[in-house]
C-alpha cells in the first residue's frame, strides 16, 4: 500500500489531496481539498498569472486542514510533531518567494502548536505539480511542498501536470487499461495526442500550434459577451439549441444567417490541432452580423444568433477532434483504449460522441469522473503514485526542484 499527499496549482484551481493505491489494486481518493479561483479571474475573461499565484499562497494552508479532516476521517493516522528551530527557518526560507503564504505558515507554526502542520501524515510521498502551466502559480505550490517535506522529513517527486490528467482515469475504473492506448487531451492550456504504450512511455503525437480547445472556447465566449470560463456558457446555449430545434431546423437557421465556421487542420493528413483559427473566425462572424444588424438598429447579438452560432462552434469543435482521433487510428490500429482528460471533457456533447467513436472502433474509453475532469489535486496524487511504482527518483537537491511551465509529456522531469 501506497498513500501520498498531493499539491496542484498550475493554474486556476488551488487543490491538495490524499490519495492511496492499496494492496487490492485499487486507487482512491481519501481526501480531495479544493479551490476554484473562477470568481477571482472572471472579470479578467481569463487566468491572470499573477493573481493565481497571490489566491493559491493565501488558499493552500486553510487547504492543508481541510485536506487531514478529511483524511483523519478516511482514517488515515497522523503523529504530533514539534519542530527544531532549524526546521522551522529551513522551512520558512524555501517560502520567501512566497511573501502571504510565508507570513500564513509562520503565523500558524507561531501560534498553533496543536495545528495542521504539527500533526505528521502517515504517507510515502509528498507529490506536487511541477509543470507544464504558469510558472508564477507552479512556485507556489512547490516552495510549498519543500517547507511541508522539511518539516516533516518526508520526500517529495514531482509530478507533470498532463500525465495527471491522464491518470485521473485509474479512480473511475476498475479494470486495467489496456495498452497501446493513446490520450486525448484537451484543456485550457493544452490540446495533445499522446500515444502510451504502458505507464510512464509517453508519446506526443499531436498538439495544437495555437490555442488550446478550451482556450478557444474562453475566447469565443468573450467575443460573444458570454461569461469565463467559456466552455460550459457555450456549451449551455449550443444544448438549449440542440433540445428545443431538430438538426434539420438548425441547420436551416444556420443557412439563413449564414453561420458556418471553419474546421481548422482537419484535412491535414496529421495529429496536430488549431483552434485560433476558429476563435478569430467568430469575431469576423460577429462583426460581419453586426454590421448588418446595426443598419436596422440593433446594438446587441440577437439571442437566436447567439446560440447558433454556439451550436456550430461546438460542432466544428467535434468535428475536429473525431477527425483528429480518425487520423490517429488510421494511422495505429493497434490502439486498444482512448483516455480523454482534461477540462473540456466536463463537456457532455464531446463526451456523447468520443464515447460513440470508441464503441464505433470497438476500443475501451476512459474518461474521469466528472468532478476529475478538471484541475484538482487527486489527479496529481494518482500520477505521483504512478511514478513511486515505477521507481522515479525522489527530489534529492530542493535547488533542482523548479517550476517547469513548459514541460512535455515525454520529457523527465
Ligand atoms: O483542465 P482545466 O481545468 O484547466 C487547464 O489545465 O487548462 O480546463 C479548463 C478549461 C477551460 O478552458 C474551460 O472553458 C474548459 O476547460 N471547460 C469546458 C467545459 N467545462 C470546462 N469546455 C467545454 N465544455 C465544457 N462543459
Ligand atoms: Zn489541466
């Protein structure tokens, strides 16, 4: 039995975890703490680097708590620890980058000697999101994660954001996956085709050039004067659409309007996604509509315009992604499971037709549970405990632990 205690902040979402691969096989989650930043970056239309890092140093703490309740509850034991003064000025200095979260550790080790750090899990491994995504919010959780390991002399392996991602399938399934498989990846940062031919051998086969699916999602909804994060605004209209009307009728509507939009790279005979391209085709459909709205005095989308036109972003969207995922069985048909992670397959269309792809091809899907989807720290845990199973070395010079915000899949850490 394997348990650790897992740090994510790469981005938006401030998560700690306790998770636990056991004897039997299986992995669960004894503890999953989090925060979504979505408020705090929604009036900017999307994540400001500076601003997560400020929200994840005052979150991570209060975190921690609740993260041992929960644990505690999941009857995971702890010890009562006392700290030397050397522990503590160790711990604090891997912190002085981190001036809220500093003061919040300082305060806490200070003046609560009953409190959470005092109190020592009984786990293998620290493990913490190391990259890719925006280095300023990755530093946080991994200065973090160096004061908690000197602390409590435990050891920390860092972990890529995306193979936790991928990982986040083990705790909704419990049969194996069976290999070859390939990934789909698709989030607000990253849109990849990773071939895996067992845990840990990853391949990135395709990427996008440009934005990321869920980044053009955000876009496009701000250019609509829909809210962030854009995927479930879009995809909310584009449902409304696809319940009230008949695919015919819609389609007719579409006509009438002339709403048609691009499917980016799909007929380029590779793996690799662009979805700018898509983005900037919504603006000119808004603005060519305006021009001819304004003649007769409108000033806003008419809502019927608003909705096709989020009806046939997210066709385009699917368009390209089984015509990606054709592609790439063309090309492998060896392919025994799709894993699909990632924010964007919180998207229950996509998800509809990934799920009728694979039964069409006959190969397992693995998607996560709907709340693993997106950024959480269970995920992290579960690729931590991946890589304690195929030996991955533990940090052994703190100095060498970075925030990596462009590292690949298919790179070591
Ligand atoms: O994986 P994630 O939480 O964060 C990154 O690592 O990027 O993904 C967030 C992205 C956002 O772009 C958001 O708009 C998108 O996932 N998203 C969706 C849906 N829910 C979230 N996109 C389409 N449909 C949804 N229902
Ligand atoms: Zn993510």
């Amino acid at each position: 039995m394997k348990t650790v205690l897992a740090i994510e902040t790469s981005c938006d979402e401030t998560g700690i975890a306790y998770v636990r691969h056991t004897d039997g096989g299986d992995y669960i989650s004894l503890a999953n703490a989090l925060h979504s930043q979505i408020d705090a970056h929604a009036p900017y239309g999307g994540v400001f680097p500076m601003l997560a890092k400020r929200e994840h140093g005052s979150n991570l703490v209060g975190l921690l708590a609740a993260a041992q309740v929960k644990a505690l509850a999941n009857k995971v034991s702890f010890e009562n620890v006392s700290f030397t003064e050397e522990q503590i000025t160790t711990a604090l200095a891997h912190l002085e980058r981190e001036q809220e979260l500093m003061e919040i550790c300082k305060k806490e080790l200070e003046e609560n000697p009953e409190g959470v750090f005092h109190k020592k899990p009984d786990i293998d491994a620290l493990v913490v999101t190391a990259g890719p995504g925006l280095e300023p919010a990755l530093w946080v959780g991994i200065s973090f994660v160096k004061a908690l390991s000197v602390l409590w002399n435990i050891p920390i392996l860092p972990v890529n954001h995306m193979e936790g991602h991928i990982a986040s399938v083990l705790l909704s399934k419990k049969e194996e996956v069976v290999f070859p498989a390939l990934a789909l990846l698709i989030s607000g940062g990253h849109t990849e085709l990773v071939s895996i031919s067992t845990w840990g051998q990853y391949e990135v086969i395709g990427k996008t050039r440009d934005d990321a699916v869920g980044e053009a999602y955000d876009k496009a909804a701000r250019i609509l004067g829909l809210p962030y994060p854009g995927g479930p605004a879009i995809s909310k209209e584009a449902e409304m659409m696809r319940n009230t009307f008949t695919k015919a009728d819609i389609e007719a509507m579409c006509v009438k309007y002339s709403i048609k939009l691009p499917r980016p790279m799909l007929k380029s005979q590779d793996m690799d996604f662009s979805f700018s391209g898509l983005k900037t085709a919504v603006l000119y459909l808004v603005r060519d509509i305006m021009k001819v709205i304004n003649i007769v005095g409108a000033e806003e989308l008419p809502e019927e315009i608003l909705n096709l036109i989020c009806y046939e972003f997210e066709e385009a969207v699917v368009d390209v992604i089984t015509g990606k995922l054709n592609f790439a069985y063309a090309h492998n048909r060896n392919i025994k499971t799709l894993i699909v992670a990632g924010g964007v397959i919180a998207n229950s269309y996509i998800r509809t037709h990934i799920d009728a792809w694979c039964e069409d091809k006959e190969i397992f899907c693995f998607k996560p549970e709907f709340d693993l989807a997106t950024d959480n720290a269970v995920m992290i845990g579960l690729a931590g405990l991946l890589g304690i199973e195929r030996d991955l070395p533990y940090v052994e010079d703190f100095s060498k632990l970075i925030a990596r915000g462009g590292w690949k899949i298919d790179e070591v850490y």
